[in-house]
C-alpha cells in the first residue's frame, strides 16, 4: 500500500531523497527504493534509522530473490 512520501537515504553513498513510501509485507516497514545518485537499493527512510538491522534483513532478502530470479532466466 502506498502511504505517500517519505525521505530516504543511501547507506552507499548517504544520499538523502524524496521517494513513495511503500508498505512493505503489511508491516510499519517501507520498501526500500532505488537511490537516484548510485542506483543501490540498500536504502532506508530517514525517520527509521534506528531499524538498520530489520533493513538489513530486507535488504538481503531482495538481493536473494533478485539472483534466484536472474538464475531461474539463466537456467531457461
């Protein structure tokens, strides 16, 4: 469900910006977004800075699923 916007930030390159605040897996959780300078998704609303290490765990399980789905075109 989308909520609106909110600001997020890099932890790659500490870019702060203005992104749609998506819930993620019906939880108090945003979907991580792209950063608009370097492209990572490992990304966090600013205002959840304190929830690095759930974060960390999304962005890991992202990461999974994008290479088993680049496996999965790979294996066709």
């Amino acid at each position: 469900m989308v909520r609106g916007k909110t600001l997020f930030i890099c932890t790659e390159c500490k870019k702060v910006f203005m992104a749609p605040d998506v819930e993620y897996g019906a939880m108090v959780y945003s979907v991580p977004m792209p950063c608009k300078r370097c492209g990572s998704r490992r990304t966090l609303p600013v205002f959840q800075l304190l929830a690095y290490p759930v974060y960390k765990g999304i962005w890991e399980t992202i990461e999974r699923e994008k290479n088993e789905k680049n496996d999965n075109n790979e294996n066709r």
